[in-house]
C-alpha cells in the first residue's frame, strides 16, 4: 500500500480536505506529505510518472511485431 501512496496526487488532495474538515491538523499534514514524498498542490507530476502507459504500449506492440514474424516465418 506504501508505494501506492506514494507521490499520488490523489493523496495530496485528500489530506487537504481532512485538513479543511477538522480530521489532521496542518502538523499532521505536513508529516505525511514528508513521508509519502508528496508534491505540493498544484506541483505537476514529473514526466516518468505517466510514463508508463507509454512503455506498455511499446511492450505489447513489440511483442504482436514477434508474434507476426513468427508466424511468417513459419507460412507454407
């Protein structure tokens, strides 16, 4: 569960509102923004972490692109 915490925006924005609804004080805040290396509000993600729909892409294309040779090859 760490690592899914872990730099989520989503996250951010939810310790914010439990600080506007009276649920953590802005101490307690800040202590799990440290801890879970959260970014600030309105901080863009850095670019690697959408990167990975992008290397799934490459990775299921490259393996059809195998697939296909295979079965070329083998054609009579």
């Amino acid at each position: 569960m760490f690592f899914n915490l872990k730099g989520s925006q989503q996250f951010r924005e939810e310790i914010e509102s439990w600080v506007k609804e009276g649920i953590i004080n802005s101490e307690q805040s800040q202590k799990l923004s440290q801890k879970y290396e959260l970014p600030k509000l309105g901080e863009a993600p850095p670019f690697y972490r959408d990167s990975s729909f992008i290397l799934k892409a490459v990775a299921i294309l490259i393996g059809v692109a195998g697939l296909m040779l295979v079965i070329a090859q083998n054609w009579k």
